[in-house]
C-alpha cells in the first residue's frame, strides 16, 4: 500500500468513526492505531501500553473497551475491518 493508499484508509475510518455507533466507533478507533502500528512501526503511547492493548479485555465486562482492543489486534494483523 503506497502512502496516498494509506492516508485514504486512515480517512476512510476516521469517516466510519464519526458515523458509527460507540461500540463500533470504539472497534475502528483501535483498528486505526493498530494499523499504524503495522505499517509505520510507530505507537503513541508506550510499549507496556500497547502489550497491555494485545490482551483479551472479554472478561473485564465493558464491551467498548472489548471493542478496541479487538479492532486493535485486527488493525496489527493487518486484516480488514469489521462493517
């Protein structure tokens, strides 16, 4: 993916942040920075942070936070994400 392909990902979810419901808006929040993360090799936050991110949050019982990192794991395996 050349960067102007990559810019107009980034937009795309930023547009599917603004439209969606909390849940979903959650899921591509944290896909968004996971595919940063796979593509450019860079984190905003430290790297405890973002272990801590790869983790199952099912059982924490907030289903947004659940969300995130889902859409987190997706964004870093590079899959495509969820509608």
């Amino acid at each position: 993916m050349n960067p102007a392909e990559f810019s107009a990902l980034l937009h795309a979810i930023d547009q599917m942040i603004q439209i969606s419901g909390p849940r979903q808006a959650e899921y591509y929040r944290g896909y968004r920075l996971g595919i940063q993360f796979c593509r450019l090799g860079t984190l905003e936050e430290s790297i405890h942070e973002h272990y801590r991110l790869n983790e199952s949050y099912a059982a924490s019982g907030d289903h947004y936070v659940d969300s995130y990192a889902r859409g987190y794991r997706d964004g870093c395996k590079g899959v495509t994400p969820e509608p």
